[in-house]
C-alpha cells in the first residue's frame, strides 16, 4: 500500500486541504503517543488476525504506532474490564465483538458494563460454518435435521463458548428447526476439531478461521455458511436462507469501541480514518485471507446496529444463562 495513498484518503475522507498535521490540531494533537488495541482473544484467532488488517494502515494513517495486545480470558471479560478502567483519551481501545452484547445478557457479576463504553465504528464481518462429521449422512441442513429428529438419543455438538455468536446460532437453530441437541463444551472452537474429526460430536458452528481449512481438505463437510451471503472461499457452500432456515443467518463482527467519555472529535476522526482505510483493495483483501469480509459502519450506524443485536439475542439468553 503507498503510504501518501493512504494518508491522502484520510485527509480527503475528512474534508481537510490543510494535511494530517491541520487534522491532528483538530483533535487536541489525538494521537500524541502510541494507541494500545486490546484483543479480547488469544493472538493469531481470526479477530487478532482481522484487528491487526486494519490497525496497520491506521497507524500510517494517524501518525502513531498502533499497539496490538491480545489479552484473552474469561470470554472477553478481563479485556474489556481492562479498557472500561483505562483513560478516556482515545490512546486505548477495545476490539469490540459479540461477547460485548452477549455477556451481559448470559453472566451476573461482571465488574464493566456496555455502558462504560462508546462504540466507534464496524470494521470487518467473519462467517461462520455449519459443518458436520464426514460420517453424518445429511448433505444438506435439512436432511440433517431429519437425522437429528430420527435419533434414538439427542446429537451431540461442540460448543466453543456460551455466548460465542456460534454457540447463539446453535442455539437459535435449534429453536427454529424444532430439534433438540446436547452441548459439549470447549475452550474456543479449534479444541472441538479433533473430537469432530473422530464423530465423537457430530456438528458444530465454526468461525471461517477454523471451519475452511478443514472443510478444502475434505476432512469435515460443510452444509451452510451461516451469513447473508455466500463467502469467496467456499463459494459452493450456500447460506443458511438458502438452506432454508433464514432466520438463523448469524454474522461474527468486529468493530472499534473506546472508554466512556472519550472525546467526540476523537471519536470521529478515529471513524473516519478507519472508513478509508476500509476502502483500500490491499486491506481488503487482508480482510478476505484473515477469513473476514470488510464491513465498515460509521459511528452512528453501528450503535444501530448494536442496539438490533442486542434485541435479537435477548430473545435467547434466558436459555443458557445460568
């Protein structure tokens, strides 16, 4: 990428003739010192690999260094207390995902709230995979849901984390096609691999990063994408409206939340400068080999956003949470 490309989408998604120096002024000199990116995950998952898509043109494009810091435990819960406690100066942020929606709903005694935080923009979407073990008959979702029915005992399917967008779609999928399965548990999705690959569970939800390797090597079967639209590297793999059952359609995203009280015009500017970074063809396509899509949202469209999300898995939280 040219860094004078970059650093000129900046300026020009700003509406700024006078360069980055005149837009900095503009902020209070916001960079003044590297900005920490803390990762609710462990480094090299899929939400590492996208953050780190983004944060690399943003810090050609912002004049500091982006930090990235993966800092996983307890389903995002110490990263975002973290960040919640930090100073609102916009110099540390949250990659923001589905467990800033969903722990709150699922978990008591948590020591932040969605509250402590203003959202600043969506960055990237990932797709997830509806995948069973080469041994399962079902070539289809809804031949697989007639094996489900047809069982003597319940299915047993991996479940990478409760409130996991993954786990939810389970979840919801069952609901709606009116079958009943048991969960077996896992520490993230890439420990439920092997019991997958031996049928020791049957099916699973897998994020992209997870699902597509082992779905090209023929070693699991895919039978839905779980978003609104079919993905680039398994493009034969139709989506879940296609296979019938629209209303389980669940998308993974990723987006840029900072500490309450952080500055409007920094909030704004960071939006806008990740608004033309997603616009570039090389992050893009960092994006597409990180298992991702873009998906950016202004600041404003993404608190829709949030506030849709929040409605739909409200619905379901009061089955899983204990």
């Amino acid at each position: 990428m040219d860094r004078r490309q970059a650093l000129g989408a900046l300026a020009g998604g700003l509406g700024l003739g006078l360069g980055m120096e005149s837009a900095r002024a503009s902020t209070g000199a916001w960079p003044s010192k590297p900005v920490r990116v803390v990762v609710p995950y462990a480094a090299g998952g899929v939400v590492d690999i996208n953050a780190r898509a983004i944060t690399t043109t943003l810090q050609d494009m912002l004049g500091q260094p982006f930090v990235v810091e993966a800092k996983p435990g307890a389903n995002g819960n110490i990263a975002a207390e973290s960040v919640a406690n930090a100073t609102p100066d916009g110099h540390t942020l949250l990659v923001s995902a589905s467990f800033l929606i969903n722990n709150p709903l699922l978990e008591t005694g948590l020591r932040w709230s969605p509250q402590r935080f203003v959202p600043i923009a969506r960055f990237a979407n990932s797709p997830s995979y509806f995948v069973v073990n080469n041994d399962v008959p079902a070539k289809t979702v809804r031949e697989f849901v007639q094996v489900a029915k047809a069982a003597k005992q319940p299915l047993q399917y991996a479940d990478g984390g409760t409130g996991t967008p993954q786990s939810m779609a389970t979840l919801l999928f069952q609901q709606v096609a009116g079958v009943q399965m048991d969960a077996v548990l896992y520490k993230g999705a890439p420990p439920s691999v092997p019991d997958l690959l031996q049928g020791l569970v049957v099916m699973a939800i897998l994020p992209a990063t997870v699902a597509i390797p082992q779905v090209k090597a023929g070693k699991l079967r895919a039978l839905a994408n779980m978003s609104h639209q079919r993905s680039l590297q398994l493009p034969d793999v139709p989506t879940m409206a296609e296979a019938g059952f629209p209303e389980v359609t669940t998308l993974s995203w990723y987006g840029l939340h900072a500490p309450a009280g952080t500055p409007a015009a920094v909030v704004e500017r960071l939006s806008t400068a990740m608004k033309a970074a997603c616009a570039l063809p090389a992050v893009k396509e960092r994006f597409v080999s990180a298992g991702g899509e873009e998906a950016y949202l202004d600041t404003a469209a993404f608190k829709r956003f949030l506030a849709q999300d929040e409605v739909r898995w409200k619905q379901l939280a009061s089955k899983v949470k204990s």
